[in-house]
C-alpha cells in the first residue's frame, strides 16, 4: 500500500504535465473554443450547449488553420498562418513553465532560463504538429500535392 502513493503522485504529476503541455501547443483552438463555449452560455446555451459550441469552434479554428495551410500557395502566407497558431502556443508554454518554475526554485533568473527553455519546447512542438499535419495529409491523399512543395 506504501508503494502506490507515490506511485500515483508521479502518475498524476505527469499525466497534468502532459495534459498543460498539450493544452499550451494548442493555445489558439483552446482560446477560441473557451471564448466561444463562455459567451454561448452567457446568453443561455446552457452548459451543454456552451460544451458543444466550444467544442466546435475549437475543432474549427484546428481544421480551418490545417486546410488553410495545406492548399495556400504563397510561402508567406503560410508563415503568417504558422505564426498565427505558434506565437499562442509560446507564450502559453513561457507562462506555464514560469509558473511551475515559480513553484520549485526562489531564483527570478532560474525561472526565466527554465520558463525560455519550455517555451522553445512548446514552440517547436507546435511547429511539428501544425506543419507536420499539414504535410503528411497532402502527401497522403495527393490532392493539393503540388502546393507543400
């Protein structure tokens, strides 16, 4: 029964880790779907309504970004498409870090060093996972082929 305590707390500890960082990679659908689940409450959804509304403004902003990605031409359209949904994703990643940072070490300069680190982690997770879908979906299927390259 000893062994399970802390076994559960390392368990715990890493499934919200997990879960914050998965949360900060996708800042943008997340903020559009809380955005869009609040305000559809507010005005009488009800909560399961507000669940759904939110939900499905999320799954958009996703979906629209990715297709938007995969069949825009220009190179700079597609920077300022990735920009759109990264820039969220670090400053997400910088204050999450920074502020379990602040939990575990008393120096400011330590949690800014650690805060830049798990930003740049986020960052480049996000990069993968937006450019990386949007790769692998038009070598996939072929449609739209000629625009990624």
């Amino acid at each position: 029964m000893i062994f399970f305590g802390p076994l559960l707390v390392v368990v715990g500890i890493g499934f919200f880790c997990w879960l914050l960082f998965t949360l900060a990679v996708f800042a943008l659908p997340l903020s559009v779907g809380l955005t869009i689940g609040i305000w559809a409450f507010h005005t009488g959804a009800g909560v399961l309504g507000g669940t759904a509304a939110g939900l499905v403004a999320g799954g958009a902003t996703i979906c629209i970004g990715q297709l938007a990605f995969a069949f825009v031409p220009w190179t700079w359209l597609r920077l300022l498409i990735l920009l759109l949904y990264i820039a969220p994703a670090t400053v997400a990643g910088y204050n999450a870090t920074r502020g379990i940072a602040r939990m575990a070490m008393p120096s400011p300069i330590w949690q800014t060093i650690f805060a830049i680190v798990g930003a740049t982690a986020v960052t480049i997770t996000a990069f993968i996972r937006f450019y990386g879908n949007g790769r692998t979906r038009t070598s996939r299927t072929g449609f739209g082929a000629g625009l990624t390259q």
